[in-house]
C-alpha cells in the first residue's frame, strides 16, 4: 500500500501546483516580467527602463529625473505534451502576463514599485487526461478492482503568485548605489479533474484550492566604474508561503471510504482545512553590461535559485539548486530606434520521476529578441518575441511503462513606457 501511495503521490500530489507555466525562471521563482526583459533575455545589470525596478532596482537612480510609468503584456503559446507508452496527451492552453513598473527619480534618491506575476502564471487543460490522471485510474483500480475501462479523462490546474513590490534606492556617488525593498506575495492555486470510470458507482471528480501569502526582502547594489561598465547585484531573500488547502469536491471519498482507503485526495495529503508549505525560494542575480562601441551594447547575467533551502514540506529533497545563464547584444541605430538579440540557459535541477506531468522543469535553451522605438522623449515602445526551446527527458516509473515529456513555449510581448519630466 504504501508504495502504491507513493508512487501516485509523486506524480500527482503537487501535479496542480504548476509552478512553472511560463518559460523563464526556477521551479517556483518566474523573471519573466517585462518586455524588455523578452527582448534581451538578460536585464540584471540594465539601467535603461522602468522595469528595473524588479531587475537592477539599485540602478533605478541612473533613469531619468521624474516619475517614470511602465506597462506589459505578455501572450505566451504554450504546448505540454505527455507520452505514454507511445499515446500522446496534449494540453495547448494560453497564458497572458501583465506587469507594472513606476519609478520616481530625484537626485541621489528614487522610489519604485511593480506588480507582477513572480511565479506560476498560466493555466494547463489536458482535455483527454496526462499521467497524472493515469497514476489516479491506477489508485481507483487498485482499491475497486475493477479492469480499468476509461471512456473519459480530464485535468485543467491554474496557479499565479501576485507580487507587490516597493522599494527605494540612494546613491553614494556616480559610481555606486544601493536599493533596499519588500514584496507581498498572494498565491493562488486551483485544479479539477474528472475520471469516468466504467463499473463505478459514479465519475471520479476532484476540485481543490490552495491560498498563501508571505513577504521578503530585496536588496541591491550597482556599480559603475566607468561609462562603458555597469555591475549589479540582487538578492531576494525566502519568501515564506504556507499554502490553506480548500477541498470543494472528492467524489471518490464516499465510495472509497466503504473498501475502506483514502479518497484520491486525501490519498495525497490533499485534505480540507489543511496547511501546507510552498515557499518561494532565494535568488542571487548577477549581471553585467559592457558598451563594445558607442552603438552596440552587451550583457551578461547569472541568475540562481536556492531551492534546497526552501519549505515544502520535504519534497525540496528531491531537487538541486538551479540557475539562468544567458548574453545578450542591443544595438542603437540612433537615438529613438534600437534592437537586441538575447540567449538564455535555463538548469532548473529536477529529475523525470519528480517533475510535474502537467508542467515538467525541463531545461531549456530560450532565445528572445526585438526593438525599442521612442515615438517622443517621453513615449517609448518594446516589441519582443522569441521561443523556449526545452529539452524532452523521460522515465521509466515501473517495467513495461514509459513515460516522455515534451515542452514549447513561444511568446509575443508589447511594453511601453511613459516619462513624466
């Protein structure tokens, strides 16, 4: 039995968690955030546009004197795809991220905040089921004992952690400053699933919610030797989330309770009133810009996550700590036109057998490019797109099953930016 538990749970216990439905980040933490960010794939050490309020908030003293107002809107295409034993399950749902930056600059001093989507960020609907949902039909058929006919199956999750940042900067000079903030994360998670299971009483349905909040700190410090170099650093610390579980339906809990086991839910420490830890781990972010010529400028970054070190209720044992690494170039045609290239490697630390079926942390090669065009002094416009390359892994969770999974995530992202002077 307890086996049996186990290998169901490793796969579905958390399946509805889907932490990592948009491409850029670790297996919780997302940096994703802004258009600029699309287009370069690197903006750890940039000191261009609002949205360094989440990258590089020690450089939000280098913009422009004033209030500076910053929007985002990400459509994301994303196809998840499960294969077992040859059977493809598929699911192709959409994401749309937004994201707000503001900066007040005066002086030595300046002020910031955002709102954005710091992990999860999107919804996965296997319509015809995934293996997730053949984990649950083989928990029904141990206990019913009945030969597993399924005329349906199906599975949809949602999750998004809502981050609301503020933070303030100083500089000492024109070489260094600093940045202190905080950010309160709201976190949401919920999933439903339904087996039709021929000989039982009635369809296998399941509905939960899961709610948390929590806060962190941020701090940052950029460096500028010189007017071709700027150095920055950011680090986020833990940010503790105790996620409260709501069980809104588990039909399996009456007719299960007669064999007697578990319902599905329960099976999986998924129990109504319960609390459960989901923190978003520490980031240390690194990066570095450097003017080749006048027009041309490149990036480097390192951005790292310290899963090991955060709470979740012991299934952190299970992954590594995980990291970006990427490049980017940008040139400047003249002062109101600009365009960039960028590349990422994304390591994410986790093995086939603990990855999420709905959403598995692959690793993934991103590539992400666009322009910038300034239509006033004041008005300016991103446009980026680019793909998330992922790499398919697989397993053999038991003899005579394979299980394959399989990744794309292409995004189309528009940003633009207003300067109050």
């Amino acid at each position: 039995m307890k086996k049996v538990l186990m290998c169901v749970g490793g796969g579905l216990a958390l399946s509805i968690a889907l932490t990592s439905t948009v491409f850029a980040g670790a297996i919780e933490n997302k940096t994703n955030w802004s258009a600029e960010y699309i287009r370069t794939l690197n903006r750890n050490a940039a000191t261009d546009y609002a949205d360094i309020a989440m990258y590089n908030p020690a450089g939000t003293v280098k913009l422009t004197e004033g209030f500076t107002l910053n929007g985002t809107i990400q459509f994301l295409s994303k196809e998840y795809e499960n294969i077992i034993n040859g059977t493809s399950f598929e699911s192709d749902e959409p994401s749309y991220i937004p994201g707000i930056f503001g900066v007040y600059n005066k002086g030595k001093w300046s002020l910031y905040g955002a709102f954005s989507n710091v992990a999860g960020g999107g919804k996965v609907d296997f319509g015809q089921g995934n293996w997730t949902t053949r984990q649950a039909i083989g928990y029904l058929s141990l206990f019913t004992g009945l030969p597993g006919s399924i005329p349906s199956q199906q599975l949809t999750g949602e999750s998004f952690y809502l981050g609301y940042t503020l933070g303030g900067a100083y500089a000492v000079n024109d070489m260094l400053s600093f940045s202190v903030g905080i950010r309160y994360v709201d976190a949401h998670k919920e999933a439903s699933g339904a087996v039709n299971y021929t000989g039982l009483p009635e369809p296998a349905l399941i509905n939960y919610e899961q709610d948390g909040d929590g806060w962190g700190g941020i701090f940052g410090v950029n460096l500028t030797p010189n007017d071709k170099l700027n150095i920055a650093m950011r680090v986020e610390t833990k940010t503790k989330i105790d996620l409260d579980t709501k069980v809104i339906q588990d039909t399996t809990e009456s007719w299960l309770s007669l064999v007697p086991a578990p319902s599905l839910l329960a099976a999986l420490g998924i129990v109504n009133g319960t609390s459960t830890p989901r923190d978003l781990p520490a980031i240390l972010a690194l990066g570095g810009s450097y003017w080749l010529t006048p027009k041309l400028r490149t990036e480097i970054n390192l951005t790292y996550y310290f899963n090991e070190n955060a709470d979740w209720g012991g299934l952190e044992s299970g992954v590594d700590n995980g990291y970006d690494t990427g490049i980017t170039f940008e040139y400047h045609f003249n002062d109101k036109l600009l365009a960039s290239i960028g590349y990422m490697y994304t390591k994410l630390g986790v093995d086939p057998p603990d990855m999420l079926p709905e959403n598995p942390e692959l690793d993934v090669n991103t590539l992400g490019g666009g322009i910038a065009y300034a239509f006033t002094e004041n008005f300016h416009t991103n446009f980026s797109i680019g793909n998330s390359f992922y790499k398919d892994d697989s397993f053999t969770p038991v003899p005579g099953t394979s299980v394959e999974y399989k990744k794309n995530v292409s995004f189309v992202v528009l940003g633009v930016e207003y300067r109050f002077m």
